[in-house]
C-alpha cells in the first residue's frame, strides 16, 4: 500500500482535518479491510488482511477512474496489464480495456466507452471523457471498507454532461473478494440520451488465461466504424469458460440476457471465477452479457437494439437534472463457483440493495 506520504500528511493534519477530508478517522487496528487515499498520486490503496486488493486510480493518460489492478484472495492479478503495465504474451488491443470500469458508448451522441490516448485527432471532437473531480469518504473497517467519489462526464469542448456519484464497497476473505459499485448519473442542464449500443457499460478486461481459446483472428467495429483486429495467439494456458444464469456457455453467452454472468479459469495453479452480478432494480434488467472471448467481460444492460437484432429498443433518457442509478456486485472466488453457489451469492446480493 502507498501509506508512506499520505500518511506523513495525516501526522501533520491530525484526525479532524482527515475527517473534513475524507469523511472518516484513522483506520482502526481491527479493520481489516484499508481504504487509504493519495490524492497527490492520484489513487486510492485498497488491501484486505494486509495483503493489495485494488487501486482507485485517475492517471492523467486515462479517459476515466478505473479499479486496477484487481486480485484474488491468493494476490493473483485477474485484469490485464496493457496499456498501464504490459505483460509478456497478453494481448494490446482496445487501449481503452483498463481494469474494471464504467462508461457508455453513446450518450447524446459522444462514446465515452472507445476513447483513450490511441484516439485519432479528427475523431477525437466525438469522445467523452469521465473525469475524478473529489473523495466524499473513505472509510476501513472490519467486514467491509467503502469509498465514495465524484465525477463529471465531459464532451470534448469540457460540458458536462452527467455528474457521476459512485460508492464502492470492498469485502474479503479467505477465498473470496468482492467490490459492490453503485453510481447514480444525473443529467445536468439538457436530456441525456443513452441510445442502444452495443459498448457499455460495466466492463472488466481480464488475463490472457482467462479469455477463451481462439484458433482464428478476429475483427470487432464500433458504432463509429473504427475497427480494432484480435490478433490469433498461443493458446497455452487459456482456459476461461462464461457460463450465465441462463445456462448459455461459452461464446453462446455474449448478446444474451441474464441476472448473473461467471467467468471461470485457472489462472496458473489457481482456479478463480470472476462473476458479475446485476440487479433487478437497475434499467434494462436482466442485462445482455457484451462477453468477448478476447478478454472483455462487460454487462450492457442498455443495448437493447443491437442485441435483440431490432426486436426490442430502450434508448434510455433522463430529462434535464434527472437521476439513474446502477448496482452491480464483482465477486471474484479462488474456485471454478458451481451455477447453485453463484446463485446463491447472487441472492445474497439482492438483498443488500432493495
């Protein structure tokens, strides 16, 4: 964890300054689960027993906050490395694939989801940019820790769009981690508009052993018509297998609907399963998994059109100074999660949120 400077700042700030900060007091020696914010370094530290979990982190070179990298309860790294820390072997396409996040491909027309630092200049007046404006609280604890944060959605000539209010919840133990976002987007001073797409919305990018084996390159285009190739690589080590709640497998997954999705591996000698769970209070439920098997692990709940080939539409809108709110739970299980666990975990999940 980066405790060394910020916690030099809180020796001179002392606990009540920290508290007007960050809405919380020094960790307590029983808190397990540490949510330590270094605004000078951009990110925010998260460990459980002692050991990283993830970072909340804003570089400039990113188009949006995103949780990176994320582990296991064994410190396996699940998210691919690229474009922040290149591993060997993993592939680099879809600069904008960072860690876990949430963006949207079409919000009165601009793509918030396509843009990053690979952007042509003549395309770039189209993009969308998600940007960290503050920390509300964050707070440690026993059983769980919690960040709240702000953010702006920005058009290219700096209009905001969308205020963005996201509070994470982190949880772990032994096998286990899991991180809870729930972010209500307001529209400001003219509707919002989320017209179908097929790139949305909460996305993870995940190891190269976690994709699905793939004996064929591919290309993908976005709405736009900027297409991205996928490169055929080595398939040693790539085992990942999606299964939804409605039993589709595989490929088989990807465009269809579901309460839950997992993503199932080894990853070296540890089994691991990402799952993503929606809730039924959110817009579109049951979201349709956009579930590539390069490595993109994403729940689209708002791209009705595309995926149902026409036959049904939403085109979420907000009217001026309107309000939406998503919830979704990640759990990532050091085990291949049987459909009945996943299930139950799901349930649990549920019920947290009515």
């Amino acid at each position: 964890m980066r405790i060394s400077i910020f916690g030099a700042t809180l020796l001179l700030l002392g606990a009540p300054a920290m508290v007007a900060l960050f809405g919380s007091a020094k960790p307590h020696p029983n808190d397990r689960i540490l949510v330590v914010p270094d605004e000078a370094a951009k990110r925010v530290d998260i460990s459980i027993d002692g050991q990283p979990f993830t970072s909340y982190i804003w570089p400039s070179k990113l188009t949006k906050p995103v949780l990176y990298p994320l582990r296991t309860a064994r410190g396996t790294i699940i998210t691919r490395g690229f474009p922040l820390e290149p591993r060997s072997g993993e592939r680099t396409d879809h600069p904008h694939h960072v860690g876990l996040w949430l963006t949207y491909e079409n919000v009165n027309g601009i793509d918030f989801w396509n843009n990053s630092e690979a952007i042509k200049p003549k395309d770039a007046p189209k993009m969308g940019t998600i940007r960290q404006r503050s920390i509300v609280s964050a707070e440690s604890g026993a059983d769980k820790g919690s960040l709240e944060v702000e953010a702006d959605w920005l058009t290219y000539d700096k209009k905001v769009l969308l205020k963005e209010h996201t509070r994470y919840v982190f949880r772990g133990g032994p096998g286990f981690r899991s991180v809870d976002r729930i972010t209500t987007l307001t529209a400001q001073d003219e509707k919002v508009v989320f017209a179908d797409a097929k790139d949305g919305m909460l996305g993870i990018r995940v190891v190269r052993a976690l994709e699905l084996p793939s004996d064929k390159p591919e290309v993908f285009t976005d709405a736009s018509g900027r297409s991205t190739a996928v490169a055929k690589l080595d398939n040693t080590g790539v085992n990942g297998v999606y299964l939804t709640s409605e039993g589709k497998k595989g490929d088989a997954a990807w465009g269809t609907r579901g309460r839950w999705c997992n993503l199932s591996g080894k990853v070296g000698d540890e089994p691991v399963t990402i799952s993503i769970f929606d809730h039924p209070l959110n817009p579109g439920f049951p979201t349709y998994w956009h579930a590539r098997g390069y490595g993109l692990f994403a729940a689209n709940p708002l791209g009705e059109k595309v995926f149902s080939n026409g036959k049904e539409e939403l085109n979420l809108t907000l009217a001026p100074n309107q309000s939406v709110t998503f919830r979704y739970r990640i759990l990532i299980s050091s085990e291949i999660a049987a459909p009945e666990s996943t299930e139950a975990a799901y349930k649990a999940f549920v019920a947290s949120y009515h």
